[in-house]
C-alpha cells in the first residue's frame, strides 16, 4: 500500500551562480497527501518544477510512476504528464476562453471523444467543485477562490493519478480555504488521488497533511509523517509549528 | 547655528541630527577634517537629543571613516542607533561595477544567445505551422480563423485610410515636380510603382508590427507571467503549436490580403488628387497606372510583405516568450517587440530593394 510514486535522489538546480536545491532526496507516498513546507524563498515551487521539468533540474534519479523523467523524449513526457494534474498557484486558467472550455481543453486535445460529450464530462467536473453554474464565465469574472477550483477542476479533467498543488490556499480567506482542502480530501479518498502540495499555511497542512516533506535553503530537514513532524525536535521545524500557534 | 563643536580633538554632536540638519553638518564635519589644527579623535554624542534614520546611517559611516567609536550615547536615540547600525555591519552594498571587458562579453554573450534563441523559435514555429496544416487537432477548433479576423481584418480600416492618404501625399509630392515638366500623367505610374513594390508592403508591415505584433506580444507575455503557458505544457499541449502557430499561420494568408489593399487605396487617393487638382481624367490615369506595372512588380511586394509578416510573428513571439516579473515585464517586451520588429522590418525592406535592383 505505501508505496513511491515518485522518487527523488540528488536533484539540484541553480539559477546562475545560486544554487536553490542542493542535493534534494526524497519520496512521495501512493494515495497520500505529501506536503512540501518550508519558509518562503526555501526552494518548495522550485521543487515542485522540477519535479514536472518545468526547470530542467540535476539529478541522479528524478522517478515519476516508474519513469526517469529526465531521460524521457518529448513524446513520453507528454504521456507521462497527461497522468498528472498541475494547479497553479493563481489557476493559469487561459484567459480567452470560458471555464467550460478551460475544462474541455485536454480532453478535445488528447482524446477522441465528440464535442456535445466533452462538454457533458467538462460540466460534471465543474460541479464537482462546486462551479456547475459558472461554466460560461470567463476567468476575469470569478473570485481568487472560484478561480482555483475551476483550475482544479481542469486539472482533474483526464483522471491524473498525481495532483501537483502549488500554494492552493494562498490567498484565499480562512473558510474558503476550509473549503478547498475539504475538496482536495474527498478527492484523495474518493478518486484515489496521489497529491503533492507546496504550502505554507499551518491550518492546511493540520488538515489534509499525510507526509511532510521540510525544506529549509535548498535542503531537505525533514521528510516523514505528519505526526512524527510535529513531535519533530528538529529546530527549525520546531520554530515553524510553533510561529503559527495562537497560545 | 551649527549643532556640533570640535575641542580639543573630541568632536561634539548637539541637538537634532536628521534629514533636516545633515546638509549643514555633512558640510562642516567635512570642513572641520581638512582644516581643523588637530584631528578628531573622539566622537561624543552626549549632547544629542533626536536622531533619525538618516542621521543613525550618518554617524555610523563616519564613525567607520574615521576609526572611532561612538561615545556617551544618550539611552533616548541608542535604539535608532542600534537598529540602523545591523545594515551597515553586513558589509559595503554592491555597487554592481564592471569593467569594460566583463560588459563587453556579456553584451556579447546576450547578443549570441538571442540570435540562437531566434533561430530555435523560427525554426519551432515553421515545424509547427507545417505540421498545422493538417494536425489540425493539435490546436483549438477555429483559432486560425479567430486569430485572421483579429490580426489581419481588424486592421483592414486603419490599413485602408492611412494607405489612401499615404497616395495622396506621394501624389501631391509628384505632381508639384512632374508639373512643370507638362508630365502630370506620370503621377500615376509615380503611386502605382511606389505603392506596388514599396509602400504597400512597408506600410502594411509596419501598421501591423505596431497593431498586431504588439497584440500577439503582449498576449503571449502575459501567458508566461501567469503561468498559462505552463498551464498548457502542463496539459501536454506545446505553446507553440497551440498559441504561436494559429496567429503565425493566420498572419501568413491575410498579409498579402492586407498589402492588396493598401496598394488599391493608394492607388485611388492618387486617383483622387490626379482627378481634382491635375485635372486628369479618371481613365486615362487608370490605364496610365497599369501601363507600367507588371506581374513581377505585385509578385515582389506580396512576396516581400509575407516576409515580414513572418518576421513580425517571430520577434513577438520571442519577446513575449522571454519576459519575465510582473505587469512591467508584459510592457517591456511589448515595447521590445514593436521597437525591433520594426527595425527588422525596414532594414529588410533595404535589402531585399538592393537584391531585386540587380
């Protein structure tokens, strides 16, 4: 049941002269919600690129669902990423076009489905989170938080085995981002969804954390489960718990 | 009165150092150091009784300039002091300084990258659109059809009206000189030629790299800022396939469209201004106009005005691909785009004249 669906071993990657991660390892868990923390500017979106090569990182062995990424052609990258979903930290919903058709996109692209049927599949995602009514909006017309969940629901349109989130909750108000984690839980247990969030939001990571993975100046501190972080003596990680605490 | 008194080399600070008294006394510190009979040799600021910001950043960079250490420091500005004083211990600020060589061989370096830049990206948009025509499902259903009506006939208007009265200036121009010759008939060969095998295309092009270019520029730069772009990698769509090959494949049929019609309009603002002010009469000057044009002529220009539609495409698609930061990276490369494609533009004009006068 617990096994790696993606490995990580010796992954750097610098910009110029500055180095961002330095030899990063770690593993991300089947069926679990794996955090990356870290304060900001540690290296957690850098991560989370180049885990997708969004930045051509360095790496002994970067192994996404079997796969050495790094050594794929462009033809088997694309079919490897096809089973994954990205939610971008501000949706990177295509601006021109409705939600609806947002939604549609990867599946008119990479199935061969007809057109009346894709909008029906498009629809049901929608109002998986909640945006059923909204399907004509443009992006520009909805809020911070519709705009993420219809970005989820995109991103969820060609049933990804991995959910890549960056900062889904970042500004977003304390009960909208109730409501955001309580979507990705259902997600995670109904669909059987791997996910792999970037956040820094304590009462998000309380939730739907399984397995953490902290990171501080380009370094991996910690990488276990949630429970074993918070009784973590581990300065840092212990600094960060704490930051966020109301006593 | 100056607040601070040197005696017998204890330099003594008074009152209020800020923004409001430094002038004076950066002024008189400097004076006391050259002239004073003795040098300073203690710093006393017992005597002070408000410090600001600026005033704490003042007295810790003379208390480095001159060796000394800050003494008598009253307890009502000595956490001003402190605060200000951790900046300046982490060492001088980079002024950022280069040689002439280093600067040289970046330039260089950043020269050598763009062409190899360019030439991948025309090389990916050509790959593309070749491909586009008949992978038609590797873009969205009527983007090439969106994109003619956005970038070639929107612009059809304003290509129209400048053009007619671009015939209108050069007619006017030719008709003082040929005049006086009794060869106002030659107006019309005058507008067709020029109009033909130069202005039309140059006009078109440059109509449509400020109007189009700087369009596809800015739509593209704003994709990458908000991470569409990505969105799409994302989704296993290639950007450039699904973005840039639609707008480049659009902009390849509807060019020539547009160059026909800022040939006819100029054309016929030549005709207007031939008609009313030389008094020619409509058919002659219509024959006159087509007497000396030939098919090479309309060949050259059309040829010519893909070119640089293609040209456009390419360094707005560049531009709008490197840029980077937040609303004023999309106006940077926009401004790039218009600025280079431009220039691209005529500079290109200029060589294919030479290449078609031989």
């Amino acid at each position: 049941m617990n096994e790696t669906v993606i490995h990580i071993e010796k992954l750097s990657v610098s910009y110029g002269s500055s180095l961002i991660l330095e030899e990063v390892s770690a593993d991300f868990p089947r069926d679990r919600i794996t955090v990356i923390l870290g304060t900001s500017g540690c290296g957690k979106t850098t991560l989370l690129k180049s885990i997708l090569r969004l930045i051509e990182p360095r790496a002994e062995s970067l192994n996404m669902l079997g796969e050495e990424v790094l050594q794929l052609n462009e033809e088997e990258y694309n079919s490897l990423i096809r089973k994954t979903g990205v939610l971008f930290q501000n949706g990177a919903l295509l601006n021109s076009v409705s939600i609806l058709e947002n939604v549609s996109i990867p599946l008119e692209q990479h199935t061969t489905l007809s057109i009346p049927l894709i909008r029906e599949i498009a629809s049901r995602k929608l109002e998986l989170v909640g945006l059923g009514h909204a399907g004509d909006k443009l992006p520009g017309e909805l809020s911070g938080g519709m705009k993420k969940r219809a970005a989820l629901a995109r991103a969820m349109a060609l049933d990804p085995q991995i959910m890549f989130c960056d900062e889904p909750s970042a500004g977003l108000d304390p009960v909208t981002s109730l409501k955001l984690d309580e979507l990705i839980l259902s997600l995670k247990n109904q669909l059987k969804m791997t996910f792999v969030i970037v956040t820094h939001e304590l009462a998000s990571i309380h939730r739907i954390a399984d397995h953490i993975i902290f990171l501080e100046k380009g370094h991996v501190l910690f990488s276990g489960s949630k429970e074993d972080a918070l009784s973590s003596q581990i300065p840092e990680l212990l600094h960060f718990f704490q930051s966020g605490s109301f006593q | 009165m100056i607040p601070l008194e040197l005696q017998e080399g204890t330099l003594k600070l008074q009152g209020e150092i800020g923004r409001s008294t430094l002038p004076v006394i950066e002024k008189e510190v400097s004076r006391l150091q050259k002239k004073a009979p003795e040098p300073i040799q203690r710093l006393d600021l017992s005597e002070v009784e408000q410090l600001d910001s600026a005033g704490a950043v003042f007295l810790h960079r003379l208390s480095a300039q001159l060796q000394l250490p800050l003494e008598n420091v009253p307890a009502e500005i000595s956490g001003v002091l402190e605060i200000f004083s951790r900046a300046a211990e982490e060492g001088p600020l980079a002024t950022g300084e280069r040689n002439l060589l280093v600067r040289a061989g970046e330039h260089a370096f950043a020269s050598l990258t763009f062409l190899f830049r360019i030439l991948v990206l025309t090389s990916d948009i050509f790959a593309a659109s070749f491909r586009g025509i008949y992978e038609t499902k590797r873009r969205r259903r009527g983007s090439v059809t969106q994109q003619a009506v956005q970038l070639g006939l929107n612009a059809f208007g304003i290509i129209a009206l400048l053009s007619f009265i671009i015939g209108l200036i050069l007619a006017m121009q030719g008709a003082a000189q040929l005049r006086q010759f009794g060869a106002s008939i030659f107006v019309a060969d005058l507008i067709a030629v020029s109009m033909v095998r130069e202005m039309g295309p140059m006009m078109t092009a440059i109509i449509i790299a400020g109007r189009s270019g700087s369009a596809i520029a800015s739509e593209i730069a704003t994709m990458k800022i908000s991470e569409e772009l990505d969105a799409l990698k994302m989704m296993a769509l290639d950007p450039v396939h699904y973005v840039i090959a639609p707008k480049f494949m659009a902009i390849t049929f509807t060019m020539p469209m547009l160059v026909m019609i800022s040939i006819v309009t100029g054309m016929a603002g030549g005709l207007v201004l031939g008609v009313t002010y030389l008094d020619l009469p409509a058919s002659a000057y219509i024959l006159e106009s087509f007497y000396f044009l030939t098919v090479q002529d309309l060949m050259v220009g059309l040829s010519k005005s893909v070119f640089f539609a293609w040209v456009i495409v390419i360094i707005a698609s560049y531009y709008g691909l490197q840029a980077s930061g937040g609303s004023e990276g999309v106006g940077r490369s926009t401004t790039s785009s218009v600025v280079v494609s431009i220039f691209a533009v005529i500079v290109l004009d200029a060589l294919f004249s030479l290449l078609f006068l031989i």
